[in-house]
C-alpha cells in the first residue's frame, strides 16, 4: 500500500477487534499475506465503520466466505502457494460476493486478467487511502442497490437461530424444517435483513427492497411487513427479538447468520 496511508490510523493494541459503539457499514474479508500492510488495512477500514476479517492464508476464503455472510472481498493477487488470481477464478464458480483486487503490479495485462476473471475493481500498489474507501465504497453501495439480486448470498442458504433460508427455492424453513410461507416482499424483507445481521436498515430502504412487490408504496406498509415477518420468525426463545426496532433510525436484525 501507499506510504500515504499513515500508521496513525492503526490501533496498535487491538488489531483484532472492530469499535463496538457502532453498526458495520459492511462486512469485508481481507486477504493478504503482508501482516503489517493487513494491519494497516484493516485499521483503516474499521476506523471508518467496516466490520473486517483479516486473513494471511488464501486457502482460508471459502472456508470464510461459507462461514459469514462477507459484503466484500478484497484480495491480494500476490499470495504464496495459490496466487489471488486464482483463488478469485474459485470464488466467482460459486459465488458471486464482490471483489476487490490489490496488486503491485499495474500493468494494463494484470487488470484485464483480474477483472475478466470476475473481479469487481482492481486497486494498483502504491494507493491512498482515499481511493481505497472510495472504491470499496463504491463497490458496496452497488451490490446493495434496491432491485438488484443480492449478491453474496445468490444460490447459498442463509441459517439463523436454527432457521433457514433457501435463496434459490425462496424458501424458509423453521427448525423443524417445516416450510413458513412468505410473501414476494416478506421474503425480499427478510434476505435483507439477513444479508446485513447488526445493521440499521432504515426504512426508506426497506420500501425500496420490497416495493415492487407491496401494491402500495406508503411509508406505513413497511412497518407492517416487519410486523408479520416478526410473527413469522417468533420462537418461544427469542419472540420477536430478533428484528429489534431503532426509533428514528429503521429496523436490525440481531441474530448471527451463518451460510451453509
């Protein structure tokens, strides 16, 4: 990385742990073998509200990615043993989970082969920290865009509490594995939820998620959707805690998720 990115953005003492105060903008999976460039990164990243996962080993991305619902990957193409080409050739067969490419190599050959492997973006050694937020930013914001599949979770199963979503069949299926019926907009309502455990989802996004599945586009449908699908998902353990109402801020979703 570019000296740019300065170590007074590191914590020194706590590299493992994101700030607790606040929700996670996202949830990132670092991979890059440099423990100190994975350290800065990483600080950099949680210092402005990301929730990351570094890791040194390339062997360990799909075990991550099938561990933890991941908004983003960012990928060293410079790794020992399996290069970050490679692992993102492997990645893109089965998932569809963004991706972001960082490489000390700038040449026009090594963009094309990274993006054309299924690569997002593609970020060259030395670079600011500036444009590396910009770019992961960027790369969130559209893989969150109401009325777009959502990608991480495309073809995977989404497991809650002993729930579980199945995102090719849209079903869901309690502990029992008896099939709960959802509306289109339940459904949409829940895979959102689902696919961003511990955020605020305010409720104008909510609307835009199901919208084109609700008759009615007021801001009021939104809560009752939540109403039901709270029902739907109530055990006797949790009741309708896990989708917890943030007064002036929307809707969170409490639970741990996991893929499988």
């Amino acid at each position: 990385m570019a000296q740019s990115t300065t170590k007074q953005n590191c914590d020194e003492d706590d590299p493992g742990h994101d700030p607790p105060s606040l929700p996670p903008d996202g949830h990132i999976l670092l991979c890059d073998d440099d423990p100190e460039l994975r350290r800065l990164l990483a600080s950099l990243l949680r210092d402005n509200g990301y929730r990351v996962t570094p890791i040194g080993d390339g062997r360990e991305v799909a075990r991550q990615l099938k561990q933890a619902t991941v908004d983003l990957l960012i990928l060293d193409v410079m790794l020992p043993g399996k290069s970050g080409l490679d692992i993102c050739r492997e990645v893109r067969s089965t998932s569809t989970v963004p991706i972001l490419m960082l490489t000390a190599k700038g040449s026009e050959t090594d963009r094309v082969v990274g993006l054309e492997l299924g690569a997002d973006d593609y970020v060259a050694k030395p670079f600011g920290p500036n444009e590396l937020l910009a770019r992961v930013k960027a790369i969130i914001r559209r893989a969150r865009m109401p009325g777009e599949p959502h990608r991480a979770s495309l073809g995977r199963n989404l497991i809650f509490n002993g729930w579980r979503l199945d995102t090719l069949r849209h079903e869901l299926r309690n502990p029992d594995e008896v099939i709960i019926d959802l509306s289109a907009g339940e459904y949409d309502l829940l895979l959102a939820f689902l696919e961003a455990p511990h955020r605020v989802l305010d409720r104008d996004y909510l609307i835009e998620v199901t919208r084109k599945k609700t008759a009615a586009g007021f801001d009021r449908s939104i809560d009752v959707q939540v109403s039901r699908l709270r029902r739907k998902i109530a055990t006797i353990e949790v009741g309708e805690s896990l989708i917890k109402t943030v007064r002036g801020a929307g809707y969170m979703f409490v639970g741990e998720v996991t893929r499988g």
